[in-house]
C-alpha cells in the first residue's frame, strides 16, 4: 500500500534520530515523528538552526520531546561525539541517516576527503558504526540509510575517491549516493549474518524541493517552477517516514516515491541499479571505508 505521512503509526516511548533535520525532508521527517510521540534528537551542525527547527515543531506540536544533538559530518571527530552523547539515551530506535550535501564546491572535510563522498558516504557510515552497539540493545530498532535517484548515473571511481584527478560536483554526488546504496545493502548482509536484532532500510525521497538545491546556481530560480510538479519537502519525508516506522517494510528494503518514474508521490518499494546491489563492490567500499574513517563496525564479511 503506499505510504504517506498519514501512514505513521504511534511512536510513543521510541526515541529517533534525525540528522540534518533543522531544514528540508529531515525538519518535515523530524516534525511528523514528534507530533506522533516520539523523542526526536535534532543532530544538525547549527545549535541556533536546531532550536529553531525545535521551536517550529513545538508551535504544532506543543508538548513534543526535542533534543539538539550537535554533529557535523564533515569532521568525523564531531560524528564521534555525536555517537558518544547519544549514546547516552536511555534507548535509540531509529538512526535516521538523511543529512547531505549536493553539488557543493571542492572543499575537504576535516579529514581531507572530497565533501560529498565524505559527508553522504563516510559521515553516515562512521556514525551509524558508532551507534550500532546502542541500537543492538533496543529490539526492532532500525537504521535508515537516505540515498537518491542519483544512484542510477553513479560509478564508484575507486582509484580516486579523494577527487585528487579532477571534481565534477554532478558525478561525484552520483558517486555519494551510490555509495549510500552500496553501505545500506553490505550492512545489512552483515547484521543478518551476525544475528543482530537491527535492521537496515533504505530510502530516497524522488526529487524534493529542498535547501539541497542551494548550489544549483541560477538553476535555482527554476526551483519553485519544479515544485509544482514534484515533491514538496513534506512529501520527499515520506519514503524516510515509511523506512524509519512502517511495521510491514522488508529488512535490507528500499523504498522511494511510486509516480513520475519514482519522482513523487506516496512512497513504496524502490528500484535500485544492478551496481547498487553488487555485493563485491560492496565489500570494496566497506573496507575502505573503515580504513578511511579509522571505524571498524566489527561485522564478518559475508
């Protein structure tokens, strides 16, 4: 059946994190989870963002369970005091993995990556390790993973995944994103294979009219005229709300939007390229991953 936010059942006594949820779908995901009961930590760089997200939530929702969580993915010395403070929740349900950049100028993370593979691929896949100890201990619990329908254009350029050859922004957010897809589907192999009681999802959220389009350039005046025919924030939250609370979805499943080519609409299962689900390649980027990020998830190769 599909999806929407209306779909959401109760989450009362479960606590979720949202990253990047001070704008975009991560505010509207963030917004519809507390209005449902649960504890939302807001994990965005922004403390002042944050709590103005917080404010906004709390004029719709007035007695709604809000917490800042600072963390910016592009210093993983700040994932892992993110994974640290939350990790002093009494339980975590959810990790819903959704902050990004898109197209960004060649900046370097902290630690010297490209932004995009850095932020999208190492941030998430750094903080969900770190968390998956905490989520063990909470049965049922979940990690959701936010890739895009970009993942159909991307390759993964493992001879250079720092960018040191050359940046097209374009190509290599395909690559990010892909490499989303590849993490959620090697994470999952691994947690069944280990017995562990976290599931993993996948989601990507069609084509969403969100503040990840601030470095579009001049295309971004079009933004608005795009809005009129896809997806509105609230409603690229909804595959998210769907990964992060549907009591029906398939462990290792993804899932994304089910009108105009997975555009818009109400969410559903999604399709993913061969590539994403290619298990060698996974393994590939798992490794290196923890050789880049220095984490180790402690999960046997499958």
């Amino acid at each position: 059946m599909p999806f929407t936010a209306a779909d959401v059942p109760d989450q009362s006594g479960r606590c979720i994190i949202v990253t990047g949820a001070n704008t975009g779908i991560g505010f509207e995901a963030a917004r519809v989870l507390a209005a449902k009961g649960a504890r939302v930590l807001l994990a965005c760089r922004s403390k002042d963002k944050a709590e103005g997200a917080m404010a906004a939530i709390r004029r719709e929702t007035p007695g709604a369970d809000l917490a800042f969580l600072p963390l910016d993915q592009a210093d993983l010395e700040s994932v892992r005091r993110a994974a640290d403070l939350a990790a002093q929740e009494p339980r975590i349900d959810v990790l819903l993995n959704n902050a990004g950049v898109m197209m960004p100028p060649l900046e370097r993370t902290a630690q010297g990556f490209e932004p995009q593979f850095g932020i999208n691929h190492l941030g998430t896949f750094a903080l969900t390790a770190l968390l998956l100890p905490k989520l063990a201990q909470t049965p049922g619990s979940r990690v959701v993973v936010t890739a895009s329908l970009a993942h159909k254009r991307g390759t993964l350029p493992l001879d250079d995944l720092t960018a040191e050859k050359g940046y097209n922004r374009g190509t290599r957010y395909s690559e990010s994103k892909l490499a989303n897809m590849l993490f959620f589907a090697e994470l999952d192999r691994r947690l069944r294979a280990a017995g562990s009681p976290v599931t993993v999802v996948g989601c990507h959220p069609g084509v969403a009219q969100t503040e990840l389009m601030r470095h579009f350039g001049p295309m971004r005046v079009l933004a608005p005229l795009f809005g009129l025919f896809l997806n509105t924030a609230a409603q690229g939250a909804w595959p998210a709300l769907q990964a992060a609370t549907d009591p029906k979805i398939e462990p290792g499943g993804y899932y994304g939007p089910q009108k105009m080519g997975e555009a818009k609409g109400p969410s559903g299962k999604a399709k993913r390229t061969a590539l994403a689900a290619d298990p060698v390649l996974a393994r590939k980027l798992w490794d290196i991953s923890v050789e880049a990020t220095g984490i180790d998830p402690g999960l046997a190769a499958v």
